[in-house]
C-alpha cells in the first residue's frame, strides 16, 4: 500500500509548506485549476448570502420556467434561468453550494475521527483487540451501504444530520483499514520500540511518534473521500432521503427537475454539472497532493523527469 509506504519515515510536525511543492502545484496545470475550482465553490458557499441574486426558496409564478439569458425568452434577471416554482436556478446552485460542502466536511470529519481512533486501537494494541474491531469492519463493509441508508433515514425520517450521522456510519471503515495498516508498520520501528523501551505512556508513543505519519495520508485520503461523500447526499436528495425542501442541495434540484427535462433541461444540467465540477477538480487536485506526499511517488516523478532531461541532452548533442 501506497499510504503505508510513505508512512515507513517519520514526519516532523509544524512544518511549512515548501516552496518546492508550491511551484510543483502551480506547473502542475490539472492541479492547479482543481484547486482554483475547488476554493470557487468554498468561496460560494462561504458568502452565498451577499452573492446569490435572490432567496433560493422565493418563489414567482409569473416568472416560472424562464429559459437562461442566452436562449429565446432569457433575462438578465435570472442567468441560469428559473425552475418551476419561478425560483432563480443561479440562487440555487450557490445555496446548493453551502449545503453539499457542509454535509461533505462534517462527514469527513467525523467518519474520519471514528475511524482513525478504531484504527489506532487495533493496530497498537494488536492481538485479539486487531482481530475484533477489524472483523467488525469487515461486517461494516459487506452490509450494502445505501440500505443502511435508506432504512435508517426511513425510521429517523429525512433531515441533513440524520443524513450526515448515516453517512459518518458508513464511511469509517476505510479511514479505520488504511490507519490500522500504517500503525502497524510503524509499530514496529525502531525509534517507537526505543520510545517504548524508556518508558515513554501508551498515548506519548501514539501521539508524538505513530500519530505524525498519519496525518498525511490521511488528509489524502480524506479528500478522496469527500467525492464519495458529495455523490452520496446528491444520490439520497434525489431519492427524497436528503435534504428537504425548503432548504435547498445540489441532489434535490436534480429530483425537482428531473419531470422537466425534456422542456426545461437546465433545471437538471446546471446543478448535475456543479455536481460533477466539484468531484472532478478535488480528485485532480488530491491525486497531485497523493503523489507529491508519498515519497515513493515522488522518486518515480524525479526518475521519469530525469530519464526525460537525458534523453533531451542526447538529442542535442547528436545534433
């Protein structure tokens, strides 16, 4: 595994960001526009109140169904055009925008906390406590977790914290494998066995000399996973589980649109295509950050690079 690799070597805490990574993310054109995409869309959400044109949930019959400024029929007024109730679809997206990333950072965070203390425990302590939580998150994982979904939002009835609290449910696991797998190689170390050996508390060897070669992994793994989350809310608004109206989310615009497609198409492409815009700029920009902070990674980089100037250098001296 690639995170228990780049695990193998101690990581100091409280270091600055290199230039060097900074100029390998501003070469790195797909990931650098991720990341441009991806701190517009928090932009979005973060000031949607004073940059929304209009209350996503106001509505005006009069002006339902109004096509986008570029079509027959567009206005100034709405850019992206109007649902069927007459609310501005630009409104929309931007609100849409606060309610996904909320949902999506939440479950992060609390998914990723429950898994990398389960993951801690496991891989510390080993023996027959590995042996339990892991045959737990193999019980965890085999349940299909949409089901699980669907049932508990069903008894709980639909709400963004009963979301977020399922989706946190159903995505610890993976935080939980990838931690136990780097705790165990690193449990072996010598400089933990010396910790170990002096006398150094359980909880000083885990966090001072276990918990640093984490972090970074686990941050990587993280932003992979946020795209899972986001496609997930999208997929349960859309089935009615998620967000309900009159709040607003990216999925449930979909749903509400979905009977309008074939003469009102923006309704579905607009928040579909802010769908797949956030997905797509944070997988460019976490497989940029997954390479450049495993050092395995980045000694095949500085070889193909390398390979490639001596390849050049061959060819101007042969001319």
């Amino acid at each position: 595994m690639a995170a228990s690799a780049s695990a193998a070597s101690p990581t100091p805490v409280g270091t600055r960001v290199p230039r060097g990574r900074i100029s390998e993310l501003w070469h790195d054109k797909t990931a650098a526009i991720g990341l441009a995409l991806i701190l517009l869309i928090v932009f979005l959400a973060l000031f949607a109140p004073l940059i929304a044109p209009y209350d996503p949930a106001a509505q005006s019959i009069m002006a339902r169904l109004k096509p986008p400024v570029w079509m027959e029929r567009g206005t100034w007024e709405h850019l992206l055009g109007t649902d069927n109730l007459g609310r501005d679809v630009l409104s929309r997206i931007i609100w849409g925008a606060r309610a996904t990333l909320t949902i999506g950072a939440v479950t992060c965070l609390l998914a990723a906390t429950l898994g990398t203390v389960i993951g801690l425990w496991a891989g510390f302590m080993g023996g027959r406590t590995d042996s339990i939580l892991m045959r737990l998150v193999d019980i965890q994982v085999s349940f299909p977790g949409i089901l699980l979904i669907l049932l508990v939002v069903a008894v709980l009835g639909p709400g963004v914290w009963t979301l977020v609290a399922v989706l946190s449910v159903t995505n610890w696991m993976v935080y939980a494998r990838l931690v136990r797998g780097i705790v165990s190689s690193t449990r072996q170390t010598p400089y933990v066995e010396a910790a170990e050996v002096i006398g150094c508390r359980p909880a000083r060897v885990i966090f001072r000399h276990i918990l640093p070669n984490i972090v970074s992994p686990l941050m990587t793994l993280a932003i992979l996973e946020f795209t899972n989350i986001v496609l997930a809310e999208a997929a349960v608004s859309f089935l009615g589980f998620g967000v309900q109206p009159p709040a607003t989310s990216w999925g449930l615009d979909v749903a509400s649109g979905r009977d309008y497609l074939f003469i009102a198409w923006w309704l579905v492409t607009f928040p579909g295509l802010a769908i797949v815009a956030t997905v797509l700029s944070i997988n460019l920009f976490a497989n940029w950050l997954r390479v450049t902070t495993d050092p395995e990674e980045r000694e095949k980089r500085f070889a193909r690079a390398e390979a490639a100037r001596r390849r050049r250098g061959r060819r101007r001296a042969e001319a």
